[in-house]
C-alpha cells in the first residue's frame, strides 16, 4: 500500500521575484539551519522578499534571509540576517556559478518550504532581471487575459 504524501508546508513565498525577473530555471536546495531558526520556520513568520543566493568560494550561500528570533531559545538563539549555506550538487553549482558569472544572471530564493519528509527546502530561481519595458507589457499582457476571460463569460 502506498504511503499518504504529506502536503507541502509553504513557510515563505517571494511573490515580487516573478515580477521583476524573468525565471529562466529553477531547483530546489536543501539549508543549513541551527534548531531555533527550524523552530522559528514552523511558525511561519519568515520573510526571503529581500534576500538572494551568491556562490562565493565554491559555495552557495542565501544572503540576507529573514528568520525571526524563536522566543523559547532564549539562551541558544539565532541572528535573524546571518548567511545560511544552502545544500546543491557540485554539478549543479557549476552550473549555477557558471549561469552568474558569465551569463549576467541572478539567484532569486522563489519559496521557502517544509518537503514531506519534514525537511526545510528553498526554490531558488535562475532568473534575468526585467527592464521597466519589460514589466509594463507583462503586465498589459495579464490585464488584456483578464479582460477576455471577463468578455467571454459574459457572451459565452
């Protein structure tokens, strides 16, 4: 008998991301997390709208993530800013280095999530940021979809 999936705990969801960049690609990385911040996560009080990943000296780091202070962990806190490691393949980090370094792109945390198996996980998003240009007819274009679903409903 196949075991229930578990849903998907959604803890922080980075909304802006999609409107300011175009997500070329994205895949999911495991984080480093001390046991106050996983306590903290399970509140559902963070915040990833402010913060991108950076490969620095071989490594994956999220820079700038929020996580508030968890109020039990009195002596055995967290810094709500600090940089977190994130967990990827060496395949995959060459890939990603490669895709910022020489092709101008950008690591875009998208969501920050528990999997089923209750592990934390981040959607970073290999993304390309948008011009002013470029926001005005995405957003022409979702205004001109919204309309004719409006007009086809009502004559249809």
């Amino acid at each position: 008998m196949a075991k229930d999936a578990k849903p998907v705990k959604l803890v922080a969801e980075n909304r802006r991301a999609r409107h300011d960049y175009f997500i070329e690609d994205d895949l999911e990385v495991g984080i480093v997390l001390e046991g106050s911040e996983v306590k903290s996560l399970r509140q559902g009080k963070a915040n990833i709208a402010e913060s991108y990943a950076a490969v620095e000296g071989g490594e994956l780091w999220l820079i700038n993530g929020y996580i508030p202070a968890y109020a039990q962990a009195k002596a055995f806190g967290h810094e709500e800013r600090r940089r977190r490691k994130l967990l990827v393949s060496r395949r995959e980090l060459a890939r990603l280095w490669q895709g910022t370094a020489r092709e101008g792109m950008t690591l875009v945390p998208l969501r920050l999530y528990f999997n089923d198996r209750g592990k934390a996980k981040l959607q970073l998003g290999i993304a390309k940021g948008k011009k002013l240009a470029d926001k005005r007819a995405t957003e022409a274009k979702r205004d001109w979809e919204r309309q004719k679903a409006r007009l086809l409903r009502e004559r249809g």
